[in-house]
C-alpha cells in the first residue's frame, strides 16, 4: 500500500511539532525554577510565577501552585494559600504525579489547622499518608510528622506532638537530613516547654543548636538561643538563663533580628527581676516597650508591661502602680491575637498579677473575681502550670478568707501537679492549715456534745437502764454478724484462690503443651533432613540446616526461661530480692548476650547514658524485663537502631529503649501487656513467639515498683519508656561511683 506523500508530510510535521512543544515547556520550567532562585520579594515572585502557569506544562505548574501556596501561607492569606495548594492537588491527581502533591496536602492541612477546621486538616493528612506509604523514604514524611505534630499541639496534647516529632527526628536520621533532625529538635524543645518540661526543653532546643552549628547554616540561631534562655526562666535557673539570653541578644543586633530582640529584652526582664537586679530589669522592660509599640505586637507589649507591675509589686512595693501596670498588661492580652498560646499565658500572667494585687490590698471582693477569671482560663488552655497556679492562688484566698477545709483541699491539689512535695516550707504550711482546721473542727464537736450531755441528763434512771439493755443486746448480735461475715469472707476467699490457682494450672499446661510441640517438631524434622544431606555428602545444606538448628535452639532456650519464670511468678512463688546494681554494667552483660542475633539482623543495639547508676532492684526480674525488650525489639528490627538511654531524673531511673521497626498498630498497643490475643506478631526474620514476654516485663516492672509505657508508629518504630523509683542510699551510691570515675 503506497502512503499519500502530502498525508505522511504532514503526519511528520505534526509529529516534530508536538516535539518540539513539549521540549519548549520543559525548557520553560527550568527557566522558571533558575530565575526563581534569585527573586527574594513575595510579591514579585508571585507575579513571575502567574505569568509563568500559561507557558508551562502541566508538572511544572504543580510545583508553581505549590510555591505559591507556600507564599500566601507565610503571608497569612490562608484563602489564597488553600486556593493554590488546591490547584496543585487536582492537578497532580489527574497526572498520577502522587509524590509530587504530598507538600500541598501537608501544608494545606497546616492551614486548616490554622483556622480551627480540624476535620478537614486530618482527612487531607490521611490523604498524605497514604501517599507517603507507598514511598516510605520520602523526605516529604517529615512535613507529615510536623502537621501532625501541630494538630496535636493546638489541641493542647502535648504528648503526641513529641510523639510525632520524635518519629521525625528517627526518621531524619535514618535519610541523614541534618536539616529535618535540627527542626525536630527545636520543635519538640516548644512542645516539651508548654508541657512545663523545662529541662528537657532546653536540652531538646540545644541539640537544635549544635546541630545547626555543625551543619554551617548558623541563620536563625539567635531564636534558638532566646528559647533555651526561656527554658531556664521557666526552670528558675536565671543565671545560666541570662547566659543565653545575651548571646541571643548578641545575635539578633547582628543580624538585625529586632523581632527576637524584642521578645529577649521582655522575657530576659525576668530573670534579671528574679536576681533583684531591678535597674537593669527597667532597662530591658523598657527597651521591650519601645520595641512592641513600633511594631504593634500586643502580646510583647503585655508581657512588657506585666513584668514592670511585677517589680513595683515584689521589689519596689509600690502597689498602686504595680495595678496600674497589671491593667495594662491585662488590655494588652486581650488585644492580642487570642489563637497565640503566649498571649493566653500573658493573659493568665496578668490576671496573677491582679489577684496579688487585690489580696495584698485585702480586697476579696475583686480578688474573688479575679480568681474565677483565673479558673476559666487554667481549664480552657489545659496545662498543668495553669491548673497548678490555680489551685495555689485558691489556696491562699480561702486560708485568708477564713475556710481552711477548702485552702487545704486546694493545696493538696497544687502539690499532685507538682513533681516534688519535699519542700519544708510546703510541709509547714499544710501542717498549719490542717491544725487550723483540726481546731475548728473540734469546736463543732465540742458544741455538739454539750448539748448531747444536757438532753442526757434529762432522761431517768429507767430509760438508761433500758438503753443499756439495748447496747448490750445489740453489741452481741453486732459481734455475731460481724463473726459470721468474716468467716464467710475467708471462705469465699479460700474457693477464689483454689479457683485461680486452678485457671493458672490449666493456662500454663495449655501453652506449655501448644509452644513446645511447636518448637520441637521443627527440630525432629531438621534433624531427619540434617541427617539425610550428611549420609548424600551435600554439605553446603548441611552447614544452612546447622545455622537453622542453631537458630532455633535459641529461640526454645530463651521461651523456656521466659516459661519458667512466668509459671514461677503466676503461682505467686517468685519472691524479690534486692540488691545493689550497676545499670550500665547489667545492660551490657544483657547486650552480650544478643550479639550474634544482631549481628544476623544487621542492627546495632547502643547503650547510651551520662554517667553509671545504681539501684536496688531484684537481678533476676532486671535481667527478665530487658533481655525481654532487647530480644523484642531484635526480632521487629531489621538494618536498624536499638537505642537505649539510660537517665537519673531527681529519685527516679528512666529507661527509654527506642527501635526503628516495623513498629504495631493502636490495635496491638492496646493489647501489647496482656495474653487476650490467640498469636504474636512474626518477626522480620519469620521469627516467631509465645506473646509472654512483654506480659512479663509488664509484671517483674510492677513488683518492682516501676511504670511502663509504649508508643509505637508502623513503618516508624517502637518506645518503652520505664520508670523506676531511686532510693536515697542508691543516690549516694550512684553520686559516690561518679565521683571516683571522674577523679580516677
């Protein structure tokens, strides 16, 4: 068949044409993205990239809309931001471009968030997700962590969004992003200081720092400095917090960063009025003054002015002007923006600051007033620094009011929140309040029986004749129902311990009888084939079959102890026996032990702590709940991370023992301390279990006094974090070992 040479020239033109078209986008696109990076005005840059979305193709405008959605968002236009991530979602929708839209679901999600709209930011962060599983290396899991990490933040669960941002900072490492690990860091700081932890807020904001600083990319560092010195304000360290307060200062001029200046030279005012150096207080006060009225920040300028009604109240006891500026402080939160978690703690701060006034001034009145306001913001911001601040003001009202029965109510209430009641000042005060009350009581009392004594006294001597009949007939029947129910008890009791021993009996034999013949006909079977490559001289098969055995010689070795041991403590036959370990020391001796198994699974197991402690705990429960962990985590974990840190925070021991596995679903973490579940999870290697262990660590971690929990993401990992209690003696021993390492 001969072709129409007018037909195939034009079939060719069109076939170059088209050629060329598409070559002339994508030559476009790269314009774009080079003369991009060398516009730095928002408005320009949106200007350039609209004129570019009518040249471009359509891959190339996806990433303009996502740009431009960036845009509008750090501009607070939040329409024009959904607008623009949305255009790039329908897009890349239509194209199948799947990893390329994940940023627009993310930081969509971010600005729903943002105007309170939760269940749209959750639904279009499943979205994400589920794009992001199917690459599971995808940088773009970090912005995932984050939106969810701040959904977490703004609904005031704080440890959710360490949660999120600790699987960020694991994730960051395992893809080397220096950049993604130093943000996780300084994000989990923020989280960590609204959750008033305040130490490890500033350790979490310094990591941060240093991490920036071996990276070379030192911009911005003067926030981070200014944080930690908020850190160490909150902590009442204020010496070290000034440290850090002048090297962010030092910074922020440098830089021209007069928006951190402003909030060090307010926030800095604290430290230096909790050292009574007044003047130079003033000085930052007022420079923070100057500052917030330039710039119209409400907030700052609330802060400002709070903490000079604080001097004229603490130090200078001018009471007058120190309402005058409480006031101010109080206009000026309500004038800020109320979606800022710092103009809520400004607002609480001012609202203090008025009922230290009012009860200076004996004027319950509007101290009462005050106090209510106090209590409506203390429940709606949910913190516990609120809640405690609360409760201590309310103690105080009412001791002055003249109700001790509720000042102690409500400082019993203060000293929960409190992480330590050891205070002798706490204890006078309580001891105070309670005589004080104890007093009052007994003048109802004493009232009531001498009007008791006169209506006695009226009564003849035949009525209390009768009455006395009565008591002793009535003690008598009285003894005899009380003897009857105690021997009702002890019997009951009795059938319930047989009836439980019994269940314990039938569970033991039942697993037992199921997890041996599991693991032993294996071994009949390799033994049989182990003995057939032998006799035919194959053996290459031989060598792999002796590997298995070895293998699976382990694996019963290590459920018989875990059996046994259970079996033992079920029957209420395992007794504690403390006595003094080394932490380090044990956990090494346990590591040793998994050396090989780690070796096979690729994983590196690392121990990390600050200096070696020591506890009183029973040796044989420690060895069962770790070797239990570490052999939990070996089998989840495959070319991974066991990290295990070891910390003392004032009289208790934290363990957190982290691993990058397969991690379980909330289905399996709620279940994950029980043996309600039929079958445990198959580890990365087709390794498989009895589900006792972790049962077991649940219960040696309770005898001894210890809490543990767990959080776990799949794809991500798994965290156990255990507690247990120090005593003094191990303190001593633990501050006595220190010493000598470190002068040896």
């Amino acid at each position: 068949m001969k072709l129409n040479p007018l037909k195939t020239s034009l079939i060719l033109f069109l076939i170059i044409s088209t050629q060329l078209y598409a070559q002339g986008k994508d030559d476009l696109c790269k314009e774009w993205e080079k003369v991009s990076d060398t516009i730095n005005n928002y408005n320009n840059y949106l200007d350039y990239n609209y004129s570019m979305l009518t040249k471009v193709g359509s891959k190339c405008k996806v990433d303009i809309f996502i740009t431009n959605g960036f845009i509008y968002q750090k501009q607070q236009k939040n329409d024009s931001a959904i607008s623009n991530f949305s255009n790039a979602i329908k897009i890349g929708k239509e194209l199948n471009l799947t990893k390329e839209i994940i940023p627009a679901y993310t930081n969509k999600a971010y600005v729903f968030a943002q105007t309170n709209k939760i269940k749209e930011a959750n639904t279009l962060l499943k979205e994400a997700k589920a794009a992001l599983d199917k690459t599971p290396d995808n940088k773009d899991w970090n912005l995932y962590f984050q939106a969810r990490a701040y959904l977490a933040d703004i609904s005031s669960n704080y440890d959710d969004a360490i949660a999120y941002m600790d699987s960020s900072i694991v994730f960051s490492k395992r893809i080397k992003s220096n950049t993604f690990e130093q943000n996780g860091y300084v994000n989990r700081g923020t989280y960590l200081l609204r959750k008033s932890d305040y130490e490890a807020a500033a350790a979490s904001f310094l990591k941060g720092i240093e991490l920036s600083e071996k990276s070379g990319k030192a911009d911005g560092l003067e926030s981070y400095y200014h944080m930690v010195g908020f850190c160490y304000t909150r902590w009442e360290q204020h010496e070290t917090a000034l440290t850090y307060y002048k090297k962010a200062r030092d910074r922020a001029k440098k830089a021209s960063n007069n928006y951190i200046l402003m909030y060090n030279y307010s926030r800095e005012s604290r430290s230096l009025l909790a050292l009574n150096l007044i003047d130079d207080a003033m000085v930052s006060i007022d420079s923070a003054i100057i500052l917030a009225k330039k710039y119209n920040d409400n907030g700052i300028l609330g802060n400002a002015y709070n903490n000079k009604g604080s001097a004229y109240f603490k130090h200078i006891k001018d009471y007058e002007k120190a309402e005058l500026y409480y006031t101010k402080s109080y206009e000026s939160s309500l004038k800020a923006n109320s979606s800022k978690k710092s103009d809520d703690l400004l607002k609480f701060s001012s609202i203090q600051g008025m009922l230290n006034v009012y009860m200076q001034k004996k004027n319950y009145k509007k101290a009462k007033i005050f106090l209510n306001v106090l209590e409506d913001e203390a429940n709606k911001s949910g913190l516990l620094m609120y809640k405690e601040i609360f409760n201590k003001y309310s103690s105080n009202y009412y001791e002055a009011i003249g109700q001790p029965g509720k000042a102690i109510k409500y400082l019993r209430e203060e000293y929960k929140i409190k992480d330590s009641i050891s205070s002798d000042n706490v204890k006078t005060q309580v001891a105070k309040l309670e005589k004080q009350y104890n007093t009052t009581s007994k003048e109802l009392q004493i009232v009531k029986l001498d009007k008791a004594k006169v209506e006695q006294e009226q009564l003849t001597a035949k009525a209390k004749t009768k009455q006395n009949l009565y008591l002793i007939t009535a003690i008598i029947l009285l003894s005899l129902l009380i003897l009857g129910y105690w021997l009702f008890r002890k019997l009951k009791k009795q059938k319930e311990e047989l009836d439980t021993t019994n269940k314990v009996k039938n569970r033991l034999f039942s697993i037992i009888a199921h997890d041996l013949r599991g693991m032993i006909i294996p071994f009949q079977r390799s033994g049989r084939i182990l003995e057939h490559y032998i006799e035919e001289k194959n053996y290459d098969k031989t060598i792999t079959f002796s590997k298995e055995l070895q293998k699976n010689s382990q694996g019963l070795s290590t459920m018989l102890d875990n059996l046994l041991s259970w079996s033992i403590e079920q029957m209420n036959g395992y007794k504690m026996n403390p006595e003094l370990l080394y932490v380090t020391k044990e956990i090494n001796e346990i590591k040793t032990t998994f050396s090989q198994q780690s070796e096979f699974k690729d994983t590196k197991i690392n121990i990390v702590n600050s200096e070696e402690i020591a506890i009183n705990i029973d040796k044989g429960a420690f060895h069962i709940i770790f070797r239990n962990l570490i052999g939990n985590a070996l089998k989840y974990t495959e070319n991974g991370i066991i990290r295990i840190e070891f910390k003392r925070d004032l009289n208790t021991l934290t363990c957190i023992l982290t691993d990058t596995g397969i991690g379980m679903s909330k289905a399996q973490l709620d279940n994950i301390f029980t043996l309600d579940t039929k079958e445990s999870t198959i580890g990365t290697k087709g390794e498989k279990g009895t589900g006792l262990g972790l049962s077991l660590v649940y219960r040696f971690v309770k005898m001894n006094g210890g809490t543990i929990k767990v959080s776990s993401e799949k794809r991500v990992g798994t965290k156990f974090n255990l507690n247990f209690p120090l005593s003094e003696n191990d303190i001593l021993e633990t501050e006595k070992i220190n010493t000598k390492e470190q002068s040896a």
